[in-house]
C-alpha cells in the first residue's frame, strides 16, 4: 500500500496508512484536544494490558491534529463475519469474551471520561431532542448507579482486528469510565440499527457468559439512544432512535 494511503473515513476523523504506521487525522471542527484525548485512553488501555495498537506519537498531519499508532495488518471480525455469516455465533462469543476482558478493567480516572459526564454532555447536544426530551432523559440518568468500570463506548466487530492469531481493539475515542451495562447496550442498539441479524444474538451471549440479566441492560436504552442522537451520523434514522425514546414512554 502506498504512503499516504487513505484506507478509512469515519465521522470525525480520516485513517491512512503512512510509512508503516496508522495516522488517524481528526477533522478540523473538533477541538484541539480531541488528539491528545483519545491517545490517552487508547494509552491506558494499552498499560492494563488490552491488545490495543501502540501509541507513538500526537502531532500534526497535513496541518491537522492526529494519533501516529501501530499498524496492524488483518481483517476485522466484521470483514469475517461479511464473507461467512453462518459463523455469526462463533465471532460475536469472540467479541463478547474480549469485551469483558474490558469491563474488567478498573479505570483510571485521570485516564478516562466519566460516563456520567460524557452521557449528560451528549444528551444536552442532541439538537433534535425538544428540552423536556433532553430533561427526562437527565433525570432518568440520575436514577442509575454508575460503576469504574473501564467501557469501550463504540464496541463492534468492525473494532476488533484478527492479526497473526490475536485480536486487537481499535478506535478508543468514545471509551469512558462508568456502567458495564450501558456500555452493552450502545453495543446492542449499533447492532439492532445497522446489522439486525446480530444484535439478539449478541444480548443473549453477553448475557449467558456475565450472568447479566438483559432487563437491567436494556434499562440504559432511552439515554444510550438520546446520545446517540448527539453523534448525527448520517446513516443513521433520527426518527428510529426518537421512536426507541418514545417507547420508554418518558
């Protein structure tokens, strides 16, 4: 592949593979801490001993800030299950097994955003929440019991990499310390908004392997939904994730 080479684009920032290493090239709306922020989590994760890509360096590239990281040449679990979707079951256990490998991880708070905040933060940008939406959702946050537990935040297959026998863990930017739980549940409503085959599957075997019940992980849905709602990705149908609030009856 050659330098310079643009291999991904996601909603915040570019990926290219130059000399060998990932440079993940943040756009320029976010704020100028955005770089030095996720290299810090993908940083801590790294020293509690996750298989996460290394961190060199926070800098600029082609005037913009940005992560130099490892490179790791594979095919992600998403890639997999695409090309032989009867081993669906067999990659989301995969998954769930390195996810509360994560959840096992007592965070660092100088390391990590505390879920609280990062939640309150998004529900309060949600531009197309009306205030009593936004007010309810704030309310129902403050009923639930937060643990320091470290969370991924943007946990699928297409984050995990298979390389050279082990799986690695990519894209830390959304990782926050806070509820096992919710973080479950931001995986289960990806799954249910763009791969609907997946995210049944996925409850039950994250619930069968942690003794979990998934009534006290779909409690989370109302507020994980009104965050995501922050996030404006395209793709995605605004009025899915009002009609999952809605359903909440808040």
């Amino acid at each position: 592949m050659s330098t310079n080479a643009l291999i991904a684009k996601g909603n915040t920032a570019e990926i290219y593979l130059h000399n060998n290493k990932i440079v993940k090239v943040f756009n320029d709306y976010l704020p100028d801490t955005e770089a030095e922020m996720e290299a810090g989590k993908q940083r801590f994760a790294n020293s509690a001993g996750l298989p996460v890509p290394k961190v060199f360096d926070v800098s600029e590239f082609q005037g913009k800030q940005a992560i130099m990281m490892e490179y790791i040449k594979g095919s992600t679990l998403g890639d997999l299950y695409l090309s032989n979707k009867e081993q669906a079951e067999y990659y989301l256990a995969v998954s769930v097994d390195i996810q509360q490998k994560i959840h096992r991880v007592i965070s660092n708070l100088d390391a990590s955003e505390l879920m609280y905040d990062k939640l309150c933060r998004q529900i309060k940008a949600a531009v197309s929440l009306t205030e009593k939406y936004k007010n309810d959702l704030l309310r129902r946050l403050d009923t639930m019991t937060f643990e320091n537990r470290l969370c991924h935040g943007d946990f699928h297959l297409f984050n995990l990499i298979s390389a050279d026998g082990k799986m690695y863990i990519i894209d830390w930017v959304d990782s926050s310390a806070g509820d096992i739980r919710a973080d479950v549940c931001r995986t289960y409503l990806l799954y249910s908004q763009h791969f609907t085959e997946l995210a049944d599957s996925y409850l039950q075997i994250y619930c069968e392997k942690s003794g979990l019940s998934k009534e006290e992980i779909l409690r989370w849905t109302p507020i994980i939904a009104g965050a995501r709602l922050s996030e404006q990705v395209s793709t995605e149908n605004t009025a899915q994730w009002i009609e999952i609030i809605n359903s909440y009856r808040l």
